[in-house]
C-alpha cells in the first residue's frame, strides 16, 4: 500500500471473522498515528469508536452531528436517536415481546 496519506474505507469490518476486524482496527490506528488520514464508512459502532478521533452522523444524505468522539459519547441524544439498535427481548415461553436498545456504548437498555 506505500505510504498513504489519506485512506477511504467503506465498511472495512463488514463480514469479516471479529479477529479480522481487530487486526484491521489496530493496522488503521497505527496508519492514524503515523499521521495518515482515514475516513471509514461504517455500521459497526464498536469498530469506530476504537479508531476515530472524530465523528460525523448522516441520515437520508443529510449530517445530523459532527463532532469528537468524546463529544459522540456525551450526546445521549443522538446516540439513542441514531446509533441505538432496537432488540426484542425473548421470553420465557419462547416467543419475543418487549424491546431493549443497545446503544452506541455497548451499553444495553430498557427504553423510557
């Protein structure tokens, strides 16, 4: 690959085994540290999270956020609205009922 000054990336951890994608996470992070550019397209919040510095949130063509990382995580908001993936929950008769979100923090919760 040389030595890149910016890279373009979309959906580098799509199908890919999760040891795959954290060999790639750390080769991108390291590629960022010797001062590469590297713009992901991504669904894998947990992915980004461990790479970017800086965030941005488009919904139908449009950016909803931009900001750091830092300021992703404080912003409950956009985090729920956005980035939450909504759940059912299983119950003990087998079937489903109830929906819980996990958030972009990992976090897993009842929704209000």
């Amino acid at each position: 690959m040389g030595n890149p000054i910016a890279l373009l990336l979309d959906e580098p951890s799509e199908g890919l085994a999760p040891i795959v994608v954290q060999r790639i996470g750390e080769l991108l992070r390291r590629l960022r540290d010797m001062g590469a550019t590297v713009l992901i397209a991504e669904q894998n919040m947990h992915f980004c999270l461990r790479i970017a510095t800086e965030a941005t949130v488009i919904d139908k063509g449009q950016i909803v956020f931009r900001d750091t990382i830092e300021g992703l995580r404080a912003n409950a908001r956009i985090r729920q609205r956005y980035l939450a993936i909504r759940l059912s929950r299983a119950s003990p008769e087998g079937g489903f009922h109830g929906q819980h979100v996990v958030a972009a923090d990992g976090e897993f919760h009842s929704p209000p």
